[in-house]
C-alpha cells in the first residue's frame, strides 16, 4: 500500500475508532486455592492472543533499591517474560524457586507491555476477557495492577482500561495441632493454617459485549503489593481480531478508493 492510501487507511481507522461503542461495565471475579488445585478451576491457555498474536513483550520501569528491588532485571533474577505467555502454569507455590522456569515475579510498579500483531489484523483486537495467575506462598501471591489499552489508530497513547480491587488469597486448609499452654499448664488444641502454597487467579470480564475493541496493545501496570512482588505464572488475553463494520468498512474502501484516483490524477497532469 502506498503513502497516501495508508494515510487514508489510518484516518478511516480512526474514525472506526471514535465510533466504537464505549466499553462495557467490567467484571472483576477472584479466585483463590490454598492446595495444589488450580484457582477457578480453570487451565491456563494456550491459545490466547498473547500465544496467537503476541508481537512483543517488554517491562519498563523496574524501581530501584530494598525491597522494591526484587526481581529487578539486574537484580540476578531471571527476568522471563516468555514465562507468562507459554501456556504452562508450572509448579504449585514457592517449590519452583532456584530457576526452574515457571514464574516470573512482577515487582511493584514495573509496567508491562505486550504488543499485538497489527500487521496481520489492522484495526486490532476486540477484547473479550483477561485472566492474571500468580502461585508461590502466602506471602507472594496477592494481585494489585491497574491495565490500560492503545487503539490500532493511536497505538503509543495509553488508555486507562481498570483498577483491580486487590485481591489477596485466604482460602488455605486449616488442621490443628497440640501445643503447651503456659498459663493451664496443660498442652491445648490450637487451630493452624497451610500457607505454603497459594494460587490467585484474577479475571476481568465485560457485562456484555466485549472489553473494549480495536485493541493494539495493553499494559499491566503493578500497582505494589505484599513483599516486594507477585509470582505470575500466565496471562491469558481472550478475544478476536476487530473487523470494521460494513458501513464503516464501505466507508474505508471508498476513502482509499478516492485517494488512489486522486494519486492517478495527479501523476497524469
Ligand atoms: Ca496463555
Ligand atoms: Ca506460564
Ligand atoms: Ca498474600
């Protein structure tokens, strides 16, 4: 496609953009396990648009020393964010600390930026439903971020899609055990709680419709929680390439149309 019929293509996706309906109320569900089950009871997917059309990943903004240093890029961590789009959810809990490759830990207030592919499908994604999972301990397991959305017209500038309620898992088995009581002399049953392992499964869905639409790319922005950062295990983006409507598409069509015999035009003259 040459300049001029591009730049049509683009304006005409604008317009596509300004009229698309506004986003739907959203959805905020939680789900929380305390043994080696998965949250929701849900798998994680394989074929999602972050595995189907995912052009890239990046995180920008790692903070800078104590505790907000954890998992920094130069920390001595390993920073993969390949982890979070394989389809693979790996060990329950902490046990995978060492490297083994199955998480990877979002310190507070980094951003994340995943880039869809807008070549193969210019007017972008419709967004259907986002699902976030994180499993170590109790202590690394919590979800807090904020997510904001670019448009195939505009696709730099960063709009605010929603705030999470924090979520924090507190569904772990409980057993008792005997223990000394100093003030009875006598050992007493005192209730204990298994925080070992902690999955948290945060999904955001729309009352109806989609998301939002013409969706180019989307930032995860952690907001800061527990203990330096959470353990994500996957991020699972659900929805459909765009398609303009008919109207609009016809619309498209006869700009690009018109431009190309106004180029015709003026190379004749
Ligand atoms: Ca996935
Ligand atoms: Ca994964
Ligand atoms: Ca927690």
């Amino acid at each position: 496609m040459n300049s001029l019929p591009r730049r049509l293509f683009c304006a005409a996706l604008a317009f596509l953009g300004a009229v698309t309906l506004p986003a739907q109320s959203l959805i905020q569900d939680n789900y929380g396990t305390g043994t080696a089950t998965m949250p929701g009871g849900v798998a994680v997917s394989s074929v999602d648009l972050l595995q189907t059309h995912l052009t890239s990943a990046t995180r920008t903004g790692a903070p800078g020393s104590g505790n907000t240093y954890f998992y920094r890029e130069d920390s001595g961590y390993t920073v993969d964010l390949g982890r979070l789009s394989d389809g693979a959810y790996g060990t329950f809990g902490s046990s995978g600390l060492g490297g083994d490759g199955q998480y990877t830990v979002m310190p507070n207030n980094v951003t994340l930026t995943f880039t869809l592919d807008t070549v193969a499908h210019p007017a972008g994604y419709s967004l259907s439903s986002l699902r976030t999972f994180a499993s170590w301990d109790s202590g690394r397991d919590g979800q807090a971020y904020s997510v904001k959305y670019s448009t195939a017209d505009n696709p730099l500038t960063f709009l605010p899609l929603i705030t999470i309620t924090t979520y924090n898992n507190t569904s772990f088995p409980t057993g008792t055990s005997m223990e000394w009581d100093d003030e009875s002399g006598q050992f007493i049953e005192v209730e204990t709680t298994d925080e070992s392992i902690a999955n948290t499964l945060v999904q955001i869905s729309a009352s109806s419709g989609y998301l939002v639409t013409n969706v180019a790319a989307l930032q995860f922005v952690f907001s800061g929680h527990e203990n330096g950062g959470t353990a994500y295990r996957e991020i699972d983006v659900f929805g459909v390439a765009s398609i303009p409507e008919p109207g609009a598409l016809a619309a498209l069509l006869g700009a690009i149309a018109l431009g190309v015999a106004s180029v015709a035009r003026r190379r004749q003259r």
